[in-house]
C-alpha cells in the first residue's frame, strides 16, 4: 500500500507544479534559482524524452497504459521486504501516471526544471520525468546489491 502512497505523492507534487508553471509563468519565461546552474523555465513538450516522437499521443497513450499495468502487477506481487524495489515502482508509477494526466488533458507535457550541468543545458523536464528516472536509478542499486549478495552467497 505505501508504494501506492508514494505513487500518489508524485502526481499530487507533479500537478500541482505543472498547474502552478502554467497559471503563473509565461511560455518560455525562465526564472534563476541558482545563476547558470538551475532555472525554472516554462516548457510544453508533445513528444518524450527530449522531444522524440512529436505529437504520437495514441503511441504514448498505449505504452503508458501497459507501463502502469506491469508496474501495478510487480507492486502486487511484491515480496515483503522488497522496499528498495518497492519505492522504485512507486515512484516510476507516480511519474508515469503524472506525464500521461498532462498528455491526455494538454496534449502535450509541461516541463519547467531546467539545468546547466557546466556549460550544457540539460533538456527541460519535471517531477514527473524526476520521479521515474529515480525509480529506475533505484532498481539499478537494487540489482547491484542483488549481484553482489548472490557473489557472496556462492
């Protein structure tokens, strides 16, 4: 059940930021947090990942559909104990749910965390692009702590 929590967490803190982005902010303006390093920039994307797949909502549409389905079997058939995995679903689920609430009321996704990493401007993206590439770091770690209890146990 807390990984459904977690879930809901992530589209509550998502939508709510994206609203506040769209209410308050003007396309394309952009406000410093940290001077050449962190920006809040108003950004609308109709395709993934740094742009891809332009306007295939019936593409994402489908595949976010059988994501959350996978995600929701894996969360039910979770063994006890599993909470690092357990989180990573949760999260992935959150930030799933999240990009296709805005996809199917916006037709297109509202990005607004925008970075330099040195001198690079990282592709604008949101809590919800954040929450699944975390859920996906954190099953990775799960993996490598899972390979390496295994090594010992042999």
């Amino acid at each position: 059940m807390i990984y459904y929590i977690i879930a809901l967490v992530v589209i509550f803190i998502d939508q709510l930021t994206k609203w506040l982005v769209v209410q308050y902010m003007e396309l394309g303006e952009s406000i410093p947090i940290i001077t050449d390093v962190l920006y809040i920039t108003s950004h609308r994307n109709r395709g993934a990942a740094w742009g891809i797949l332009q306007g295939q909502f019936w593409f994402f549409y489908i595949i976010t559909i059988i994501v959350v389905i996978g995600l929701v079997v894996y969360i039910q058939r979770l063994p006890r104990g599993e909470k690092l995995f357990g989180t990573a679903l949760g999260l992935m689920l959150g930030g799933a749910i999240g990009n296709f609430i805005d996809r199917l009321f916006r037709q297109e996704v509202v990005d607004f965390i925008h970075t330099y990493i040195f001198t690079y401007s990282f592709p604008i993206f949101n809590i919800a692009d954040s929450a699944l590439c975390i859920g996906v770091a954190l099953i990775l770690l799960q993996t490598i702590i899972d390979g390496r209890k295994e090594k010992e146990n042999e």
